[in-house]
C-alpha cells in the first residue's frame, strides 16, 4: 500500500519527524499507512471535517484499509485501526458504520436514500424493501444527506457519479422488485403528474430519469388524443380552446388580392385582347417572308 501511494506515504513520514525526529515504531509504520492510503494526517487528533471527507471521498480505500489491518495479528496493527474505528464512530450518520459494516452496503444505503429524499419518500422505513439487511442503515439523518450530497458535488463529483452507478446496477439485478417499487409503487411513474415531478426533481440518477421520460413518452402514446394542441402567438396564446374556436368562427374570410391593375375581369379582358391581336399578326409576318 505504500508503493501504491508513495508520495502520499512521503508526505506521511514527514508528518512523523514533525512530531518527533528520531522515533520510527512499528505503530508509526503502521499510522504511515494510514496516511498515505486516505490522504490524513495518521500522526494528530482528526477534526469532525476530516472525518467526514474520508467517509465521503475515500470510502473505497477505507474499505481496503479495514481489509489490510483486520487480516494482522500485531497488536500496532490492531491499535492503529483502533484509533481511527474510535474517531470515525464519532461521526454522523452513515459514516459513523464505515469501519464496523460493510462499507459498500453503507455507502449502497445512503445513495438510496438520497435518490428517494428528492421525491419525498420515507427512506429511512423503506430501504429493507430493497435488499434485507439495508433497514440497519436507514436512521440517516435529512440534513446529513443534503449536506453531504452538496459537498460531493462540490469536492468529488466524479465519486458520486461511480457511487449512483452502482445502485442504478443493483436496482437493475431485480428490476420486477427494486425498480419497481421505487419507480412504480413510490415514485408513481405511471400517472403523468407525479411523473413530471418526479423529472423537475431528479438530480442524480439517470436511470430515473430515463425511465421516467419512457413513462411519459408511452402515456402520450397510449392517449394522442388528449396531446395539447400547438398554441397560437400572440393575444390568441391566451385564449381557452373554446374562445379560441368561437373567435376562429366569428372572424371573417379573407378575401383573396385583388390585381392592382384593375378588376378580375378587366384583367382578363386584356389577356383576351393581346391573344387575339397576336393571332392577327401572324400572317402578315408569313407574307412579309
């Protein structure tokens, strides 16, 4: 883990010799590791700030960091984890579960929850719906969530994007159950209504989006009677369709231009006249050969 983030691990050391210039244990090795893997400072106290962007950005390498120190015997190894297990517990929920649970399972229950607070859904009685086992992560508090989501998009929107991912694809192993219940039973998706809102409301799941827009596009199918006719410009864009009809009846014929020549008739009469003049012509032009 070291090579792999060795200027991190570089940064980490310098940390240490901050702190004291000669010691090197086997614990400091341990708190480089620490460092260097989730970007902290392994060697002071985390602030609730610090905290929270770990959880937040680097809960995949929490993950491996749990993995690495889980699997040692040594006690330094054990201590490490144990102080950053006690700093993180002290964190909001979800975070606060990230070393103690399954870290994807937290991270799979909180993005759930941020896709159905959007909607107004009750999410924090309805995520054991979804894969039994999720209800233990469902106390998360509105705020947490609206914040965190804010700070994601800011710092890492790129890791919230992989993060929507990935519940869009578990949603999709069952799609007769998950997607269903949440698009259908929840969101309501099939009445036209509730549809447009649920589209004006997402902001992360293009997967809702999509399917939501399919929704629509069918019911206008199923129903092209009732489509909106196109609207008129101008004061007419303000009418009901019954003014508009009885203003469409009321108004009268438009009149075709006449040529400003002369009259219909007169205009034809001179087209009469140059024909025949040219017809009287001709046989003098034969003679004249």
């Amino acid at each position: 883990m070291i090579l792999e983030n060795l200027p991190q691990a570089l940064q980490a050391h310098a940390q240490l010799r901050e702190v004291d210039e000669h010691r090197f244990t086997d614990s400091d090795l341990h708190k480089i590791i620490l460092g260097a893997t989730l970007g902290i400072n392994a060697f002071h106290k985390l602030s609730a700030g610090e905290i929270r962007r770990i959880c937040i950005e680097n809960h995949e390498r929490l993950e491996q960091v749990r993995d690495f120190f889980s699997g040692g015997p040594a006690e330094e190894e054990r201590e490490a984890l144990g102080k950053l297990r006690e700093q993180i517990g002290k964190a909001d929920k979800p975070w606060c579960w990230m070393l103690d649970h399954d870290p994807q399972a937290v991270v799979r229950a909180f993005t759930l929850s941020a896709i159905m607070h959007q909607h107004g859904i009750e999410y924090d009685v309805l995520l054991d719906n979804f894969q039994t086992g999720l209800g233990r992560y469902q106390k998360i508090p509105k705020l947490v969530i609206e914040q965190t989501i804010q700070d994601m998009l800011q710092a890492d929107p790129d890791q919230i994007t992989e993060d929507v991912g990935a519940v869009e694809n578990f949603l999709k192993e069952e799609p007769d159950k998950r997607l269903a219940f949440l698009l259908a039973d929840r969101c309501k998706i099939d009445e036209p209504e509730q549809a447009k809102a649920v589209l004006l409301a997402e902001k992360l799941s293009g997967l809702v989006r999509s399917l939501t827009l399919l929704s629509l596009r069918a019911e206008r199918q199923r129903h092209p009677a009732e489509r909106d006719p196109p609207q008129p410009k101008g004061d007419l864009g303000r009418l009901s369709p019954e003014q508009l009809r009885t203003h469409q009846r009321e108004r009268p014929a438009r009149k075709r231009p006449q040529d400003p020549s002369g009259t219909d008739s007169e205009v034809q009469g001179r087209k009469a006249g140059r024909r025949c003049r040219v017809r009287d012509l001709s046989p003098l032009r034969v003679r004249s050969n």
